[in-house]
C-alpha cells in the first residue's frame, strides 16, 4: 500500500496537467479559430521552452524527449495537409512507430550529456527518422504501407485503434518497464517519460489540432517539471544517502521558531570500516545508518552533514523530549548486525553468515537545545557538534547533552 501510495504522489504532477488537458481537449471543438490558433502556438511555446530548460541543465534524456515531441507535433501538423492517401498512412504508421519507440529509447540511454559526442548520435538517430520520413513522402509505396501496418494478431478490438500493431507492441512494452522503473524509484524524471507515453494515445487518435496541442503541451510540462525536481535533488539531496544534504540544512535552520533541538550523529570508527573493508563497505554503512535515522527518528528530520556525520533537526521540542528518542535511536544502531555478504563479500559457503560476515556498528550523539546562550541555529549546532566530541572522547557509543 505505502508503494503504491508512493508511485501515485510521483505521478501526481502528470495527473493534474494530463486531467486538464483532457478536460481542455473535449471543449476545444467549440474554441473559436483564433482559440485554437492560439492553443496550438502555446503549446509549441510550451516545448520549445521545455525544450530549452532541458539544455541548459545538460539533461540529454528530457531534451531527446522534448525534440521527439516537437517533432511529433509539426509531423502531425504536417500530416494535414497531406492529400496523397498513400503517403498520410504511411507516415502515420511511421509516426505510430517512431513517437513511442524514441521516447522508450531517450528514457534508457545514459545521462551523458546533449552537445557531446554522445548526443550526435541521438541527433543522428533523429535526422535519419526525418529523412526517413521524407522518402516515404516523395516516394510513396504501398509494400512500406504494408509492413508499417503489418498485423501480428487478428483482433477486432486492434481495429478500434489508429495505433498500428507494431507501435502498440512498444508502447505496451514501455508502459510495463516504465511501472516496474515507477515501482523501483519513484523519480519525477520516470513520471515524466511514463505519462508522455500514456500521451501518446490521445496525441495519435484525437483529429483536432487543438487537442492533440493540448496533450503535447501537458507532456512539455511534466518534462520541464522532472528537468526542475531533478536539478532541486541534485542541488539538496544526498546522492548516496538519499538524505536531504547541508543544503537543504542551512535551509531548515533559518525556519526554525523559538524552541528546537540539534543532534549530531556520528559513526564511530568510520575509518576502520573504510581501511579494512574498501570504501564500497563504507558507502554501505552511511547507507545503513542513514536508513536506521529515518526509521527510527519519528520525530526528528534527518541530514546528511558531512562525512560520516549526520544531523537531526527536532523542531518544537527540547532537549528533555528527544533524549529518550536518541538513546532509542542509538541502541537501534547498536543492535542491528551489518550483513557483509549482502554488500559483495563473501561468507563461509555454508549459506548462514558467520562471525566475520557481520559488522557491529555503532555510533555517538551529541545534542543541545534552544536557549539562554544558544539563542541561534548556528550556535545550537555548534554546540550539539561539541557534545558529539565529548561523546566520543568519553568512550564513544553514547548520548551526550551539550549546554551553553
């Protein structure tokens, strides 16, 4: 329950601005010309904006994306006015195709940069579409007509659709890995490449311009969404922790009222762990810890400081409310075995792990409180950092409370 909880809070952006754009599409048969000059123009100034937020951050999966919807849009703009029977199915079954299996295709490639070496492949791959597309206009051929509407199945419900089988087939097959991608990491980025994919749909069989504008500018937005909470993750989340960082500490302090606590963690002999294991081990404990920190710290929102030290922020609470929690907290830690073959190591082959496959790993706190002589954030902070030493200095694997 909480999975799907959480897949439907990543979706959420996607839901509001596809259920506009769908409610939007069912009223655009009664916008005025000028309306609907109007939708269209927006939504291309939608994408070509997208489209240039994505560039300047160096996201080369969103903008391969967005350039696969622009290209989308004038291919369907051009396809009205088409009169040639032969060359309108055609191109359609290429744009059944090449809309889904480029949008599959720019969500799997590695993040590597667009104006790159890397990134001329991707521009090549999208040219060669386009003269693709042009051959089929100026040489049109009913075999190619054919094979892009080839029928792997009989059924009369495919006939319902203007998707052709093949652009079905991967659509459907991008749909199910990008739930599973969904279910695995709840990634704004993801949202977005699933919910342009639900697009297409409605992008292929709607046959207002208008509306088709509307569902192309929605998938705009989720991607320049994604391009913006992408950019915030990286700018305030801890990569390795997923923790929010010093960042988004420095943040928090200044939002702090008259009443809070600080705690500094610490993971004790963190160098050994590195030294003697390699720091793939060491990458793991901080993951660990940071884990037990947001398990176990109900009421108190954990950072990652620094190193192998953390933060806890308890706002509206003292220093005699969140001892108890710390001392819970660190006896969690305590108690808790570290799995070394679940980290790439190796057991004694009888498949249960023994005395050398675990690691106990503990760790010291040290806090201190809003009040007289620690009347800022900073000087909260400072303090909690000097009971941490003190803490450690006392043997370590303890709870210390610091004062002005």
């Amino acid at each position: 329950m909480k999975l799907l909880v959480g897949v439907i809070y990543t979706l959420l952006p996607e839901i509001v601005v596809f259920g506009i754009a769908a409610l939007l599409a069912s009223r655009a048969g009664g916008f005025s010309a000028a309306g609907q000059t109007a939708v269209e123009l927006s939504a291309a100034a939608v994408l070509l904006a997208t489209l240039a937020l994505s560039a300047q951050f160096n996201r080369s999966r969103l903008f391969f994306a967005l350039l696969t919807l622009l290209s989308a849009y004038l291919g369907l703009f051009a396809l009205t006015r088409i009169a040639d029977p032969v060359v309108r199915v055609s191109l359609e079954g290429a744009l059944s195709l090449f809309l889904p299996l480029d949008l599959v295709v720019f969500a799997a490639i590695g993040e590597r940069g667009v104006f790159s070496r890397y990134g001329g492949l991707w521009f090549t791959l999208l040219a060669a579409e386009f003269m693709a597309c042009w051959g089929m206009a100026a040489f049109p051929s009913p075999k190619l007509v054919q094979a892009l509407h080839v029928q792997f199945v009989h059924l009369q419900l495919l006939g319902l659709t203007r998707l052709t089988q093949p652009g079905l087939l991967v659509l459907a097959l991008g749909l199910v890995w990008m739930e599973d991608r969904l279910l695995r990491r709840h990634s704004a980025e993801v949202a977005a490449f699933f919910g342009a994919l639900v697009a297409v749909v409605p992008v292929l069989h709607l046959k207002s311009p208008a509306s088709v504008a509307l569902f192309l500018a929605a998938a705009g937005l989720a991607f320049g969404y994604a391009v913006i909470q992408e950019s915030w993750s990286m700018a305030y989340l801890d990569e390795l922790t997923s923790l929010p960082g010093r960042r988004a500490l420095e943040e928090q302090l200044r939002q702090l009222g008259k009443r809070y606590a600080i705690a500094m963690v610490d993971v004790d002999h963190f160098k050994h762990f590195n030294d003697r294991y390699g720091h793939d081990v060491g990458d793991q404990v901080l993951r660990f810890v940071a884990s037990r920190l947001q398990q176990t710290a109900l009421t108190g929102k954990a950072f990652r400081y620094g190193g192998e030290e953390f933060c806890l922020l308890y706002g509206g609470r003292g220093l005699t409310e969140v001892r108890d929690e710390l001392e819970r907290l660190r006896t969690d830690i305590e108690s808790c075995r570290f799995d070394l073959r679940q980290h790439d190591r190796r057991g004694d082959g009888t498949g249960s792990p023994t005395d050398k496959d675990m690691l106990s790993i503990t760790v010291s706190i040290g806090a201190a409180e809003y009040g007289e002589g620690l009347d800022e954030p900073w000087t909260v902070l400072k303090a909690a950092d000097q009971a941490l030493y003190a803490a450690k200095h006392a043997g370590r694997n303890r709870v210390t409370l610091g004062s002005a």
